[in-house]
C-alpha cells in the first residue's frame, strides 16, 4: 500500500513540474514573440532586408544566364542554372516567413555586378561574388541573429550559407565545361541544395525527406520540352 502512495505522489509531482515547465515555456515564447519587432530586431531586420535583397538579384541573374546558355545551345547548363533560380526562390520563401511576421516593407533587388565578355566570363565573376557574399555577409548576419537570441535565423543563414558556396562552386564547373559531378542531379526543394547521383534519405543541410527532390532536366530532356514549347507556340 505505501509503494503504491509513493508511484501515485511520484506521478503528481511529475504532472505538476510538467504543468509548471509548460506554463514557463508559454510565457518565455510569448515574451519573446511580443519582442520580435522591427525597432528590437535592429541590425538582424536590416540584415534580413539585405538578404532578401541578394537572393532577388541572384535569381535574376540566374536566370538570364539560363537564357543566355539556351541561346548558345547549351541546354544542360540552362537546366542547371535554372535551378539554382528554383533554389534562390526557397531561399526567398523561407525569408519571407520571418518578414512577413515583421510587416516588413518591399525590396529592391540588389545591384549584382557579373560582367563578362562571354557566358563562361560573366559565371566566374558571379561565382565569386556569391562565394564572397555566402562566407562574409551571410556569416555575419548568423552571427548578429545569434547574438539576438534568434537561433532560428542564425540557423536559416547557415543553411543558406552552404547553399550559396555550393552554388558557387557550380557556377565555376560549368564556366570550366567541368562534365563530372554535373549530371544526375536532383533539388532539395526547401532549401536548394543540388546534389548528384542518387538522391540521399535526407537533405543534408535541411533533412527534408530524400524522395522529395526535384529532378533536374538533362540536356536531351531539356530538348524535349524546348522542342515541345516551340510547337505550341506555333500552333498558337
């Protein structure tokens, strides 16, 4: 009888620390929500606007390169940077979850230099523009986020971070016409990660779940539906 006293108190001290330990997790969240303004943000708001910024400007300009190699007929690489658009496009979503909550005011692109006499040209230049943006600016914002108390953004910038590099490095493999490494791939579509071959069980920089990826066209798949593009447009 007394061992069964003490489980039933030993279950009602538990139930009561788990109620008291809720009920401060409650208030330490609201307090902290009611916190999350534009004027306690400071730096991190700005640095949320500068982010958002080059992600507009990246996928643009991504997109013209996918244009540009059309035109010279490499459609492989059309395909690639086209998801990297994609990819800067997650980017942006997952941005705007946080901006939304601040009622945060629109932004204009950001002024992206890639100039180039050629395709190959302008992707060097970009490429070390992002590579310099991915592990200066985005390192500092995780940083400032960090310091703030807000580990959810420090961790959205990490993501990002790793992302831009890989980017990065892309971008120079197909201005190198690097073939390896640049087939079969397939996109995360929360975060943009890019990887080749078989697709992983889960995304290493966001573990989104592996079926869940988004192929990316290859070159003779891309002729397809260019092809089958044109062929409506004529019919129209």
């Amino acid at each position: 009888m007394d061992t069964m006293v003490l489980v039933v108190a030993a279950i009602a001290v538990c139930v009561v620390i788990e109620m008291v330990g809720f009920r401060a997790y409650k208030r330490h969240k609201a307090k902290k929500e009611s916190r999350f303004t534009k004027e306690h943000l400071a730096e991190v708001y700005d640095d949320l606007q500068d982010a958002r910024a080059f992600c507009l400007a990246a996928r643009r300009r991504y997109k013209d390169f996918a244009t540009s190699a059309v035109d010279g007929h490499r459609l492989r690489d059309a395909a690639i940077l086209e998801a990297m658009a994609d990819g800067e496009k997650s980017h942006l979503t997952e941005l705007e979850e946080f901006r939304e909550r601040l009622h945060a005011e629109a932004v204009s692109p950001a002024n992206l230099q890639a100039a180039g006499a050629s395709l190959d040209d302008s992707l060097r230049a970009f490429a070390k523009t992002v590579d310099g943006w991915a592990s200066e600016s985005c390192t500092d914002f995780a940083a400032r986020a960090r310091l703030r108390g807000y580990g959810d953004i420090a961790r959205m910038y990490k993501r990002m971070q790793e992302v831009e590099n890989l980017y990065a490095g892309i971008c120079l493999d197909i201005a190198e016409g690097v073939e390896d490494g640049l087939d079969d791939l397939s996109r995360c579509p929360t975060c943009g990660t890019i990887v080749t071959g078989r697709r992983p069980a889960f995304c290493t920089v966001c573990t989104q779940p592996g079926f869940e990826f988004v192929g990316v066209p290859a070159a003779d798949e891309r002729q397809k539906v260019d092809s089958g593009l044109r062929e409506q447009q004529g019919c129209l």
